[in-house]
C-alpha cells in the first residue's frame, strides 16, 4: 500500500486512533521520529494538525481578493471559456482572483477561508462546503464578516439559460459596482 498522508486517511476512518507505546517502537523503525518525551514515546501526529500544513491549490494571482470556486473537479474547455468572459465583463483576470474546485477547497481545513481572507466569494454551483452553509438563495449578494459571497448556479447550467445569465449579470454589475454607461 502506498504511503497516505494523516488527511487522506481521515476521509475514511470516522473515529480517532490512538498509539499504544509498543506500536511506536514499530513506527520509529519505519519512519524517523523526533523523541517527544524521556519514554521514547512519540507523540501522535492529528488530523488537524496535517490540515493546517494544506494549502488550497488555485489559478491565478488573486491580487483582488476574489475567490470563484466551481463546482466538479475541472472545468471543460465551454465552460472556462464562458468563466472567463464573465471575469472580464467585471474587468477582472487570471491574476485578480483565485479560481479553484470546490474538491481543492475541501482539502483544507474550515478556517482557511478566514485566513485567506477574500473580499468576494462566487460560488457556481452546489458545492460540499461549509460555505454552502451562508446560502440563501441563489443570484443574492450576502455580506458576512466583511467578505460579500454570491451564490450562482453551476457554469453549465448557466451556459444553457439565458435568464440565468442576466441574473447573474445583474448580481455581478452590483457586486462589483458597475455602471452602464
């Protein structure tokens, strides 16, 4: 069996682990464990701790502070280049935001949002994280501890419809304080 990191293990094991003093003498020949105390014991390493180390994988530079977050693992070619005349349309790129899956925001831990600290969340689609959570209603802009989230429906879907569109479109012109001209 190949080497899994803490975090991986936890997907499947739903209840906590602990070492006997006699499994870590097996585990010190295995892998080089530090001391943790006079007794040889190592100290477990927990799930928390190897989730905090996990950064979110994402495009882009977000120097804008913008988090867009899709639904599903990638985005077929339709639906990037559809994702992408939106960012332009609110005079944003690559480099304004991060772009990433809602798979990638699952690997890390719940609170690497705050840390993050993105002034703007889209979400497209219906993704499994506890941001899912803020959700009222899709095509409102809800502000929450200084970030402002807007919940859309997923790229394909919108792709196809084009009512989804202008509300989208209208969230998007408040949300980034656009004007027609």
């Amino acid at each position: 069996m190949e080497k899994q990191s803490l975090h991986h293990l936890s997907l499947f094991l739903d209840q906590e682990i602990y070492l006997l003093p006699e499994d870590t003498k097996v585990l010190k020949s295995q892998y080089d464990f530090e001391d943790a105390n006079e007794n040889n014991v190592s100290e477990p390493t927990s799930v928390d701790d190897e989730e905090e180390k996990l950064e979110l994988t994402y495009q882009g530079g977000f120097e804008k502070g913008i988090l867009v977050v899709f639904e599903g693992k990638e985005l077929e070619k339709e639906l990037h280049d559809l994702l992408f005349n939106i960012l332009n349309a609110v005079n944003c790129s690559l480099k304004d935001v991060a772009l990433c899956s809602d798979m990638n925001l699952n690997l890390v831990a719940p609170d690497y949002l705050l840390n993050m600290s993105p002034n703007k969340i889209i979400v497209f689609g219906n993704i499994h994280h506890d941001i899912i959570g803020l959700k009222k209603k899709n095509y409102i802009i809800l502000q929450e501890e200084g970030t402002e989230y807007l919940f859309a429906d997923d790229l394909k879907t919108i792709a196809e419809n084009k009512s989804l569109k202008r509300a989208l479109w209208t969230e998007l012109q408040i949300l980034f304080n656009i004007t027609n001209k």
